[in-house]
C-alpha cells in the first residue's frame, strides 16, 4: 500500500520563497512517491481576523500557486480544509481527549499570544485541529518545517492517547524534514525565519513579486562586515543568501566555495537575485495562465475535496465508533 503524506499552508499572507523552498518545492519533488494531500488550511487562517473577501481570494491563490509550482491535480490532491466538514467534527472529537497542559506547552502559543492583547480559544486549539487535519487521512508522512515539529509530536502523542483510551484507531504519524532549503530567514533580519505575516518591504521575496522588486528586496538584503564572502566567518546574512542561492540551484558546497569565495557582496547579491527571478519566472507565467481560468481551477479544488472525502468520513465514522457517539441507523 502507498503510504500517504499531507501538509498544508495558510491561506493569509503571501507566499514567499522561503515557502517554496522550505515546502512547496520539496512538495512537488516528493509528491509521485506517496498518496499526496495537500490543504489549504483556511480554518487555521481564521485562529486571528481575517477580512472575509480577502481570506477567499487568497484560498484561490495559494490554489493556483500550487498548480504553478508543479503540484500534479491528476495525481495529488488539494484540498481546502474548510470543504471537507470532518475537519471540524474531528478536532472537536479530539479536543475531548487532549489535556489542556499539553495545549499550555505550546512555544508557537505562548509567543503568538504574548503577542496580541486578546487571544482567541481557536489559537490555543490550533494544535488540536492540526492533528485532526494528519489524522482525519491517517497520514503516514507530514512535511513540516522545524517551527511545526512541537505541533507534530502533539498529534502522535494525541493518536497514542486515542489508541490507548480507545483501542487502535489513527496511524501514528511519522515526519520528513527537507534537507536543503528547510530554514530562509528574513532578508532585513537573517535571525528570524522568513514570514508571510512580517511586515515591512525589504523582509521577503513573494513568489508573485515582480522581477524589478525581487532584484530591489534581495539588493537591500543585510549581509556583515566583510569585504566578501569568507565561508569561516560569513555572518547570518551572507549564508541566508548562499543557502537560497544553493536551494534553487542543487549546488553542492564545493561548487558554492568554489564559486562564490572572496566574492563582494554586490556582485553575490545579483546572482542571488538573477537566480531568484529566473526560478520563479516560469512559476509566475504558469500563475497567469491558470488564474486566467477560475472554473479550471474551482474544478481542481472540488475534485479534490471529492476524492479525500470518503477517507475523511471514514474515519469520523470510526472514531464516533469508538466512543460511544450516538449515529442514526437507517
């Protein structure tokens, strides 16, 4: 049996390279391998305001970025969370059996919260609800960046509770980490990873900028102290741009200290920056082809919700099963 994998992306902000390299690119690489899933996960989006018409114009964006970046609809499956309702039903099933200590634990809730004035339950139940996106399709493989794997141990810790409570029932969910590209940080502060919520012009190159922009975010970008690249005392800046650099290119480090050692930092910034908008430049006229042609694209989304359907009531089914949940009989 194929095993499956799932992840998914908010539909808030915009996507930017640190995305595509950190997920989507890897996504589409791995996607022919396994029973692919990949949501767009707007119940998550709406943890924190979101201005209604923009929240669904950019559910159709994030859509067709994924289209543009290579995900296959012939062969994977994306989804929008919020069109498959088991979603919902199975975070609530779940947020019954988790122990609110293991929620308080949370590192992202703790600095999102000390973050805002008010916070909203959905942001301390955010965890909960990621678990019941992995387990709702019995995922065996969860592509998820360093910043999420607190998130993804709590869903194997909340399966292993469910099994135990109530006899084998969800699949316990294993990770895959990208091993290039996994981590771009923040062109203005290469100590903090990249963000679509950042604010600011100079943070991130969205995967929709065009070329002029991308050459004027990467050209401001903070580098050191340095005259040049030295690989032995590059500071944060410099390996942020090599790192993006190699993740586009596969170069291997030889070839990147071959190539960029000693180089001023002008001249490595317009190679990152040369390399950046040709990558993203086939993504881009792929975008304009595919949002030229809304139904194509909402036929996409509604045969993906379609096909993961029956395995989402199936296991809704199985888990009301098992705890007793009333159903009609007919």
């Amino acid at each position: 049996m194929t095993p499956r994998v799932l992840s998914g992306i908010q539909p808030s902000g915009n996507l930017h390279i640190g995305n595509y390299l950190g997920a989507l690119g890897n996504w589409v690489k791995m996607q022919h391998d396994y029973e692919s899933i990949f949501c767009i996960v707007d119940l998550h989006a709406i943890t924190v305001y979101q201005k209604p018409e923009e929240l669904r114009a950019k559910v159709r964006e994030i859509a067709a970025l994924f289209l543009a970046a290579g995900i296959d609809p012939l062969h994977s499956r994306i989804v929008v969370q919020s069109t498959v309702a088991a979603h919902a039903e199975l975070a609530w099933l779940l947020t019954c059996v988790t122990p609110m200590g293991w929620l308080e634990r949370m590192t992202q809730f703790k600095a999102k919260a000390s973050a805002q004035e008010s916070v909203g339950d959905g942001l301390f139940q955010y965890p909960v609800l990621m678990a019941a996106d992995i387990l709702l399709y019995q995922a065996n493989i969860v592509p998820v960046g360093e910043d999420q794997m607190q998130h993804l141990e709590l869903a194997r810790d909340i399966a292993q509770r469910f099994n135990s409570l109530y006899g084998e029932t969800f699949t316990m969910p294993a990770t895959r980490l990208p091993l290039v590209g996994a981590r771009v940080m923040g062109l203005d502060d290469p100590t903090a990873k990249m963000s679509k919520s950042a604010s600011g012009t100079g943070h991130a190159v969205a995967l929709l900028d065009p070329p002029d922009r991308i050459k004027k975010t990467i050209m401001r970008a903070t580098t050191d102290s340095n005259p040049g690249v030295d690989f032995e005392t590059m500071g944060p800046g410099v390996q942020n741009l090599l790192n993006i650099f190699q993740a586009f290119s596969d170069w291997s480090n030889d070839q990147m200290k071959a190539h960029f050692e000693g180089m001023r930092y002008g001249d490595l910034k317009k190679q990152v920056a040369e390399m950046t908008i040709s990558k993203l430049e086939p993504i881009q006229k792929r975008y304009a082809e595919i949002t030229a042609d809304p139904a194509y694209l909402e036929s996409v989304l509604k045969a993906g919700a379609d096909a993961v359907r029956p395995t989402a009531d199936a296991t809704v089914r199985l888990v009301k099963e098992r705890m007793g949940i009333y159903t009609e009989t007919t």
